[in-house]
C-alpha cells in the first residue's frame, strides 16, 4: 500500500517530526543505518530551508522504486515544497556545503553529493520544489554515468525515457488510496496511475493490487492491461486505472483509462487531454476500452494524475521546470493547482513521463535548475 508521510513545516518542531518521518520512511525501504542517516539529515535540511526561506511550507516523503535496468530497489523519496519567493541565486545556494545559520550545516549543495538522484526547481514569486531520493548505497554517478552511456554489452544507447511522481493523501492520512508505478521492458515503457475508491486503506489496498500486477502484464498493450486488472482488483473495492505506454521503436504512445485519471500530452508546446472512459476497474469496467495513440517526439512530456487535483488545472509552460526530473514537475504541478483557499478534496497522485536524458527516477545523478536572477 502507498504509504505517505506528509509533514507541513510551519514552526520549527515541525523540523524534528520531518527527520522522524524520513527514519520511518527509511525502515520501511530496508535502508542500512548509513543510509537512514542521509536521509535524516537531507529532510532536516529541506525543512530548515522552508523555514529560514520560505516561509514555510510542506515536506513529503514517498517510497519509490529506482533502477530501470534489472531489480529495482525501493528508495525514499523526500521532496519539499513551498510557496515562497524563490531562490534568488540558485548558484551560491547550490555550493557544496553553503549553508544557513539555523541548519546542520549540510547546505543543498551537499544534500546533492549525498543523495542518489536530487533535482531542484525555483522560480521568483512561485517558489521552490526540490526532490531527493536516498537508496541503498551511495550512487556511484560517475560509474552511472558510463552505464547510461553504454548497453548493457558496451554498445552505444540513447538516454532512456525519465519517470517520476508524487502521492498525497487526503488530510495528511497514513496512507493514500492513490499509486503510480512504471516497468520498463526491452524498447517499451509502461506507466500506470491507479485510483482505488474512496480513502484510507481499502482504498490503497485497491490501488495497490494494480501496481502489483503491473509487471505481470506490462508486456500486453493499454487495453489488455486494464482487462487483465479487472480481474485481479474484483476482491477490492475497485479503482479508477489509466495506463500508458511508450514504444521506443515506433515513437508512438498509447493510452487507455477506465474512471475518474486522465492524463495531458505536451508535443510541440501544446498541451492535448487524455481521456479516460466511465467505469471502475474491477467492479463495472466497460466491455471495450477506446484507446489513444499520438506520436511521441522529442520533446513530448506527459502528465498522468487522479481526480485530486482540479479539473481546470493549468499544464506548465516553464521550459526550464519542463526539463527537471519528472518527479520536479509532478509535484510543481500538484503545488500550482491548489491553494489554501483551493484545499484538494481528495488523494491526489501525478506521474509524469518525459523523453530525453537528465537525472530522473534511477539515473543517480544531481542536477539543479531555476530561472529569474
């Protein structure tokens, strides 16, 4: 099941119960204790920051899965946010061991040579998102860096698509009945987005069963997929399913959904919505399922999300924030939709897919990124 730890950072108690929750997180993910302590002092900092930059604003960490090649391993995701403004020189901020007054003297700089992948976005008056994730063992990035270069017999490969995402439960729940999860397999991505009915734990256990299954059934397209899910999730609840799948020889993606997930494309700067069909998968799926297809380039972008964030939400045009990790712009996306006059009535998860190279979900190397002075 999606378990979250979503901390508000509004006070400076609030700094401890963020390190707290990144242990809780990093047992949960099997971390060795060095590894448990990098992770303690990455969210410590990110908190401090809030606070000493900010503002305020709020820590989420998740359990996600890096590696695109072999066994992945779970890995704990911290990732903060704000609404404050910004980082006015991204630079000096990044510098190894720059830090606050008020801080561990770690300093963001630092919390990217320790983490294995970190990314962070700022922009003046819209404030700052930065995501880190801790694995087992320390990224070994210039080695990475070779692998990601190479096939796995020396041949020569083109960057691989990046994946990424954020879960949120609804009021700071233990657990979110939102899931995401992606398989990648020989030429072929397979991103799923699952919504389980309602909230809280049946709800998780509903979305969770499809993430689970995925690997068993990734190597079927969109629509098979979600037959082959009906099945599996008849003993939960049901969820609301969208699946997309990105083949890497035909430069073309297929979509397919059954609820309330939908997704958006971004090809050539324009942003086109993905539809998903009435129905819930596993109680009253529909017969037949519509499928989508749309020629994915270079700079194609796509965001799949549940019915947390608004209907009316505005796709981002920043080509900076577009070119983070995927992970940057899901939870930038989830920031810029609401408000606190805009509270979600929902669990809400995004996961994007972005093509090209960079950090993203299993490539272990830190980047930063941010516009204005």
């Amino acid at each position: 099941m999606s378990r979250v730890w979503d901390v508000p950072v509004d006070d400076s108690t609030r700094v401890r119960d963020v390190r707290v929750a990144a242990e809780e997180a990093s047992a949960d993910a099997g971390l060795p204790a060095p590894r448990t302590a990098t992770a303690a002092l990455v969210a410590t900092e990110l908190a401090t920051n809030l606070l000493r930059h900010a503002d305020g604003g709020r820590v989420v960490i998740n359990l996600v899965e890096r590696g695109q090649d072999g066994a992945p391993e779970t890995s704990v995701q911290i990732v903060s946010l704000d609404h404050g403004p910004g980082i006015p020189d991204i630079a000096t901020a990044m510098r190894d061991g720059y830090t606050t007054a008020s801080s561990l003297g770690a300093g963001l700089g630092t919390c990217r040579r320790i983490a294995n992948d970190f990314d962070l976005h700022s922009a003046p008056g819209r404030g700052t998102v930065a995501v880190a994730r801790i694995g087992h063992e320390r990224a070994a990035k210039g080695a990475q860096a070779s692998q990601r270069a190479q096939g796995p017999q020396g041949a020569l490969r083109l960057p691989g698509p990046r994946v990424g995402g954020v879960n949120v439960p609804l009021g700071r729940a233990e657990y979110s009945g939102d899931a995401w999860s992606r398989v990648y397999g020989g030429d072929r991505v397979t991103l799923l987005l699952a919504d389980g009915l309602g909230h809280g734990p049946k709800a998780a256990e509903a979305s969770g069963a499809a993430v689970a299954a995925l690997p068993g059934v990734a190597d079927l397209p969109p629509a098979e997929i979600l037959r082959h899910l009906g099945r599996t999730l008849r003993p939960t609840r049901g969820a609301a399913v969208a699946v997309a799948q990105l083949d890497l020889t035909s430069q073309q993606l297929s979509f397919a959904g059954i609820g309330n997930v939908s997704g958006r494309l971004r090809t050539d700067g324009t942003w086109k919505p993905l539809l998903s069909h009435p129905g819930i998968v596993g109680a009253q799926a529909p017969a037949s399922v519509p499928v989508q297809r749309v020629p994915w380039q270079e700079d194609s972008l796509l965001v799949l999300h549940s019915d947390g964030l608004p209907g009316r939400w505005t796709p981002p045009d920043d080509g900076v924030l577009l070119s983070c990790d995927p992970a940057v712009v899901a939870v930038a996306v989830l920031r810029d939709a609401g408000s606190a006059a805009l509270p979600v009535r929902d669990d809400t998860c995004v996961a994007v897919l972005g093509a090209g190279s960079g950090s993203g979900v299993g490539a272990g190397a830190g980047r930063w990124s941010g516009t204005g002075a």
